[in-house]
C-alpha cells in the first residue's frame, strides 16, 4: 500500500498532475488512518499491537494527516506529545513540499 501511494506521489510529481497527487495522499493517510483505528481496537480487546515505530514510520513517510486525523476521532495515543510532534511536524513538511512540487511556475 506504502510502495502504490509513493508511486502516485512521484508519477504527480514527474507529469505534474496534482489529481494522482491528491490519489496518493488520499490512499497513504486512509490506510494510515485504518492503522491507528485497528491499533486502539487491539488495544481494548489485549490483542497483538502495532509498534509505535511502525505508525511513526507511516506518519513521517506520507501518512501524518491520517494519523492525525485518527488520533482526534478514535482518541489513540493523545496522551503522548511524541506522537503529536511527529504528526505536526510532519505535515508542515508535507504541506511545504507541496507547496515548491506545484506552486512553482
């Protein structure tokens, strides 16, 4: 899933065409999004967890929004600033390659 939504992101970025931009992001933070989701069902019932390295991973490679995003809703790991500083930190940087990928001309 990590490997097609990169994919989307460079082929955006090699044709310039934001609409396989926007693909990509949309299917890294939805799946970022499952994630986070399966991990605090998990969490309630004492089942198998996802690593905190691993959703980390996925929020700096692309996926900070729907970690964000399923943080707030589900309210998974809102107690740690750490989370909250990778998320935030993330999509500025997210935001700001967007910004020099398609807001040069």
């Amino acid at each position: 899933m990590l490997f097609l939504s990169w994919l989307l992101v460079l082929l955006s970025w090699y044709c310039r065409e934001p609409i396989a931009f926007a693909a990509g992001g949309l299917l890294i933070n939805g799946y970022a999004f499952g994630l986070m989701v399966k991990d605090k069902w998990s969490a309630r019932r004492s089942r198998f967890r996802i690593p905190e390295y691993s959703l980390f991973c996925l929020a700096v490679l692309g996926g900070a929004i729907g970690v964000g995003a399923a943080m707030l809703v589900v309210r998974h790991k809102t107690r740690h600033l750490s989370f909250w500083a990778v998320v935030f930190c993330s999509i500025l940087i997210h935001l700001s390659l967007l910004f020099w990928l398609f807001g040069r001309d």
